[in-house]
C-alpha cells in the first residue's frame, strides 16, 4: 500500500521470478505524478487551506519542516473518506525526517518512474484504488495497469473511497483480496 506499493514494485521489477502474486494499494509508478489532480482533490475534501497546502507541496515542491509538519496536521486527516483507527496510529513507527528526505524536491519520491520496467513483472497482480484518493489519484492506478501485461491484472476502482481502500471500504475490499490470495 502507498510507499509500500512502490517498493514492491521496485522489487518486482528486478527481481520478477520472487513474487507469487502482487496486491498494490493507492500507490503509484511514477513520482507525484497527477500533481493538479491531488490539489483539487485536497481542496475539495479539505478546503482552501488544504488546497494550498497541497500547492506548495505538490506544485512548489516544499518539504520544510514547518510545511510537513502542516501537512501531518492538516492534510493527513483527509487521506481517508473514514475516520483513522487510534489502535493503528499508536501502533505506528513515525520517522518524519525520512518523509523529509524521500519529498525534498530532488528526492527519489519526486522523480522516479517504474511504469518502463513494470512489464517485466509475471505474477498476478491485484490494484485497488479509490476514486476520491488525494495523495494517489485513481489515474495512477489506472497508469500501473495500463503498464503491466493485461492478462495478469485485476483492477478494482472504489468510489467515495481515499488513500485507505482497505479503511474506506473493508466490506468490500477484503473479499476482494482475499478472493485474489486463493486464486
């Protein structure tokens, strides 16, 4: 999921004999692809506030302390349509200067693209995505299936559905996973 979606990836890429099956989760191919996109969405789901927070880090690119430490704040309440779990929060390891690092302008997390190697990967692949998701836009999704050989990928899209797939829609997603596993 997310930065873990691109991980996997990366692996799948250079080592695509490994995997037995891939699920990615709001994530993307190509670093903060969809730059416009994600501030209309942040500002529809957020407000103007939001909406220019969004602009200054997707469009010029800050990744000051005093701008991520906004963003935390501000924006990340709306990654998800749902309301975050506070058991899943307390249970996270936070590394806010690795997030610093990885979103510098000349970060890794800016410039790169996988979408060339992904048609190397030859195990199933399931991509689940929402529609209302700010920060991986469906477009990215659709750009990763679009990449990858036809006849190995499911792609599922979930309306009303952010960043969180699995938390904005557990009904209907984990049947979808689970499914995919036992295949």
């Amino acid at each position: 999921m997310s930065f873990g979606g691109m991980v996997a990836m990366a692996y799948a890429t250079r080592h695509p004999e490994h995997p037995a099956k891939l699920i990615l989760v709001s994530t993307e191919a190509v670093g903060t692809s969809y730059r416009k996109q994600r501030v209309a969405l942040f500002n529809r789901l957020g407000g103007p506030e939001v909406g220019a927070l969004a602009y200054q880090r997707f469009i010029e690119r800050k990744s000051d302390a005093a701008t991520m430490d906004a963003w935390i704040r501000l924006a990340m309440p709306h990654y998800t349509r749902s309301k975050p779990n506070p058991h899943v929060a307390q249970r996270a390891i936070k590394h806010p200067e690795v997030l610093r690092w990885f979103t510098r302008p000349d970060g890794e997390g800016q410039e790169f693209n996988l979408v060339p190697d992904l048609p190397r990967i030859c195990c199933p692949i399931l991509i689940l995505g929402g529609e209302d998701d700010p920060m991986t836009p469906i477009e990215s999704q659709a750009d990763i299936a679009a990449a990858l050989p036809s006849d190995l990928v499911r792609f599922e899209r979930f309306a009303r559905c952010g960043h969180g797939v699995i938390a904005d829609a557990e009904a209907e997603a984990m049947p979808i996973i689970r499914q995919f596993i036992v295949d």
